[in-house]
C-alpha cells in the first residue's frame, strides 16, 4: 500500500508540472494530468482551450490521446489536479473515454498540497456506454 502511495504521489507531481503548461485564457482554470500505463510509461496532458469553447480539450484526455498515440492502451492510473485546494474529478468526456481502455483505472485525485483520494474510471461514470454494448447491439 506504502509503494502505491509513493506511486500516485509521482504521478500527482507530474500532473502538477502539466498543468503549468495549460493554455487556460478564457476560464484561467489550469488543468494538469498524468497517466500511468501499464508498462510504467508516463504521459502527462494538460487542458487546451479555444476561442471556439466546444474545440477545447481536456488534460486527462490530452495524456490519453498521447498516450495511445505512442502505442499505449493499457493504463493503470491518472492522476488529476487543478489549481484549487480541493479534489476535482474529470468532466463525464473524460470518464467515458478513460472507461474505453479499462474500467478499473485508478483515478488520483490530488488538491496540490499532497493530498487525494482515488476512485476507479468506472466507480466515476457507473453504467457507462462500453464496447460490449456496441457489440450486443450489433449482435441483433
């Protein structure tokens, strides 16, 4: 449990580094994210905002798109901040496709000061849409 600990404290730190590197002009609300892949590779993402609101995407998705793009699919955990003092989870976007590649994905929730707490991808979006339905639906 200690290592874990020490793990998700990694990854709240480079989330932390992320979201210095969030592109927030309209909202100045500066994301960071970090995802931890089963291989032990590391990306991080942060939020990229746009004039055109609905072109905005967010950090966890950033570092998943990264992720995936480098060939990643399996992911062990993501660790989330922002600059309030308090936890904030990712928006339903994001659940939904961190539920895409695993609904046990750790999600570390971090205030900034080293303090968080974990749920899993789909203890955040419970009844999620997945790939099984897709199939069961193309099955009838």
């Amino acid at each position: 449990m200690e290592q874990l600990q020490e793990e998700y404290l990694k990854l709240l730190a480079q989330a932390l580094a992320a979201r210095e590197k969030a592109y927030a002009p309209y909202s100045k609300f500066r994301v960071g994210a970090a995802l931890l892949t089963e291989s032990g590779d590391i990306f991080t993402g942060c939020n990229v905002e746009n004039a055109s609101y609905g072109l905005a995407n967010c950090a966890e998705r950033t570092a998943v798109y990264k992720a995936v793009s480098e060939g990643h699919t399996k992911f062990q955990a993501i660790a989330v901040v922002t600059d309030l003092k308090q936890y904030v989870s990712p928006c339903g976007a994001c659940r939904q496709v961190l539920v895409e590649f695993g609904p046990d994905i750790q999600v570390v929730m971090g205030d900034g000061e080293g303090n968080f707490f974990v749920k899993t991808s789909s203890q955040l979006l419970p009844f999620s849409f997945t790939s099984e339905e897709l199939n069961k639906l193309a099955e009838e």
